[in-house]
C-alpha cells in the first residue's frame, strides 16, 4: 500500500517540469498591491463531514481574487481562522485582511470554514486531540478540492494546482500545521480511531487527490509533535509572541477554555526543528508580546506581511521583484518590531554595506558587514519610531524593508 508521504513525494515528482516554470513577477506581482480592488465568491461548499454533534455539515469557503486579473495561472493560498476550535468563522477579522491583502498582490486566497467544537462542549486531552484532526481532515479536504476541480476541467478561478499554500491563524495555524505535517498513518495520534476519523487524509471529501502543500503561514499556532515534521517536507513561515499565554511560544502546555489539556509545540520549537532540518523556516518572533496582535495593531500586522511576502515570492520563483523600487528581494527583519538592543537580519543576497533611515531619508545609522547574508545588527541608538533599513551588493544594486522601534 502506497503511503500517504510517497503520494506526496510522487506528487511533486510527477509536476517537477513545473517547479522550474516562473510566474510573471511584472509589476511587483506577488510583491505589492497591483490590484486595488477584490472579487469576492462567497459560501462554495468544499466537502461534508460528520460533526461534533453527530451531524453532517456542509464545509464552504469564500474565494478572493484579484478583480481585473487576467493571468491564466496563478498560485492559491487556503487559510484557516481562529477561534479556539470553538467560535470564529471564515469572514473573521484575523484572516480577512490577509484574504484581501494577498488577492491585491495577484494570488487566489480562499477563506475556510472548518469543523468546530468538542465533545461534550469542554475539552480534554482525547477530545482536544480528536477536534484538531477533524479540523485538519477539512483543511485537506479543501486542498484536494481545488484539485479535483482542475482535474474535472472546472478550474474556474485559474488556480495553478502544483502551488497551493496552507496557513492559519490561531487554531487555523493548528489546523494548516497539522495538516501539513501529520501525514503519516504512524503518525496518527493515539486519541484518532483511523476507521473513524477516515485515516490520514480524513473523511471531508475529494478522495483520491493530494493534499500536499507547497509551504505553510504558520501564525501563532502549534502542533502537537514536532517529531512528524521530517525532512522532504514543505517550508513554513511562522510569527509568534514570547508573551503569548493562549498558544504557547515554544514547548508548554496549552489551556483552551479554562482547561488544561497537554503539551504542543509553538513556533519557537516548530522553527527549531525546521532549522535543524534544513528547511527553510522564517520566522518573526515579538518580544514581551501576547496572542494574535496583528489584529488588531496595524505594526504587527505589516510585520506579519514583511516576513510572509518575500517567504510566498520565493516559493513561486518571484524571489526578486520586477517593476518596484527594490532590485532584490526584502531582507527578512526579526524580531520587528524590535525592543532589545537590536535585531537579526537574513537576507537572500550578500551584502557588503548598508545603512538605517528614517523617513525624511535621513541617515541615521552607517552599516558594515563583510559580505554575508546573515548577521545581528546593534542598533541601540534608535529612538522608538519607523525607519528604513538598506543593504547594498558589491555591485551596488540594493534591498531594503521597513523596521520598528517600539
């Protein structure tokens, strides 16, 4: 029996013509808003599945896309709200901007519902458990969705099926996570009867499709083992607040309505893991900051898009801009907003030196570095404010990103 890892591996295989084909990246596509206004496709069912109470219930999703569009392809990200696995619902204020922002910058991003709720409506470490992987069964669900409709010849919003992105917010983090990385049958939870629970790839709908994802936005959530992450599997981009006392920042226990349930694991440790996988893992990491403060805080919510932008653009072969200011991808800024005496950059070219604005264009800080692309910048001269941060190749063609100085 083929397992669930070896249909994603052949998957990827199958479509490895089309990882070295590029989007087009004019005019900042993937970078910038190009697009000033979205369409919007409300209440598509995806799949049904039995729910908590024993009912079935019809899984929809809202699609936004950028209005005006005209390319034939394009990549789709799927994301899931947040909510404790208890209230929250796909037109929420935590994955709406996201929707919007992404569609404006040319991607298709559709908005899921998801099963809610646990047994016996308080939680407990079996029940806990078993809500997640009903939540992840959907999210897989709406992933072999989009495939089933290219394969059906109803790819009626242009999604190019070898790009499809997970992510969440909150539990949806916990739900594009699990996803994602629980996809072993060995690695079923002890909680999960497979027969139940429909195996591995859950029981939502749209069987016999792959669920694979090309990467995951991982926003302040967990998984419950960082052991299922192996190496072969996507790349994730992660923000998380070392203050958060709703999901825990690294390793800890997690409390959902008042209850105590078991130990997961945040993004500090997901980031660890990745790192020591090999796999690509940025990761904008908020000091002294609690749960989801992007939104409602504008700051946090541009650091949200300054880190998982250039992560999306790399992934579908726009790693450079075309038609912006910049002529190389932004450096990846953490922490940002900063406190501390300063802050990490990694940067996808080499840079030799650079410099801190602020917005007058004024040079307030002069930067050395001997050519690496990695470094932790001293900064504690910065009064709290918004500056420009600027790095400079050899050959003088420069990348630059906005820093916060809380």
């Amino acid at each position: 029996m083929i397992t669930n890892r070896f249909s994603a591996l052949l998957f990827l295989l199958l479509f490895k013509g089309s990882l070295m084909a590029q989007f087009s990246c004019e005019g900042g596509r993937f970078w910038e808003e190009i697009f000033s206004e979205v369409t919007l496709s409300s209440d598509i069912t995806y799949g049904s599945a039995v729910n908590v109470t024993g009912a079935n219930q019809s899984l929809q999703l809202d699609i936004y896309e950028p209005a005006g569009d005209t390319a034939t392809r394009r990549p789709l990200l799927i994301l899931a709200h947040g909510g404790s696995f208890v209230f929250g619902n796909k037109t929420g204020p935590d994955v709406v901007p996201i929707c919007a922002k992404y569609a404006k910058m040319g991607y298709v991003v559709a908005s899921i519902s998801y099963r809610l709720g646990y047994e016996n409506f308080f939680p407990n470490p079996v029940t806990a458990v078993q809500t997640v992987y009903r939540a992840s069964s959907d999210m897989k669900a709406a992933i072999r969705y989009f495939r089933a409709q290219v394969d059906a010849g109803n790819n009626t919003f242009r999604i190019d099926p070898d790009y499809i992105f997970s992510g969440g917010v909150s539990a949806g983090a916990f739900t594009a996570l699990h996803a994602a990385y629980l996809n072993e049958a060995s690695e079923i939870p002890a909680e999960i009867n497979p027969a139940e629970y429909g195996g591995i790839e859950g029981n939502s709908g749209n069987p016999g499709f792959s669920s694979a994802v090309r990467g995951v936005v991982n926003l302040c959530g967990a998984i419950g083992d960082t052991s299922w992450i192996v190496a072969g599997d996507p790349p994730c981009v992660s923000a998380h607040g070392t203050a958060d006392n709703t999901v825990p920042y690294g390793t800890a226990v997690i409390n959902v309505l008042g209850q105590n349930l078991l130990t997961v694991d945040g993004s500090a440790s997901i980031v660890a893991r990745l790192e020591n996988l090999g796999i690509d893992n940025p990761f904008a990491s908020w000091p002294g900051v609690g749960h989801t403060p992007f939104v409602t805080d504008d700051i946090y919510r541009d650091s949200v898009y300054q880190i998982v932008t250039p992560f999306l653009a790399r992934l579908v072969g726009c790693e450079t801009p075309s038609g912006i200011q910049s002529a190389q991808s932004p450096p990846a800024v953490f922490p940002n907003p900063f406190e501390s005496n300063g802050f990490t950059v990694r940067s996808s070219v080499h840079w030799t030196k650079g410099r801190i604005t602020d917005l007058s264009g004024r040079t307030v800080i002069c930067l050395e570095n001997p050519n690496r692309s990695k470094s932790f910048l001293v900064v504690e001269s910065l009064n709290s404010g918004v500056y420009l941060l600027q790095l400079e190749q050899e050959d003088g063609r420069t990348a630059w990103c906005k820093v916060i100085r809380r």
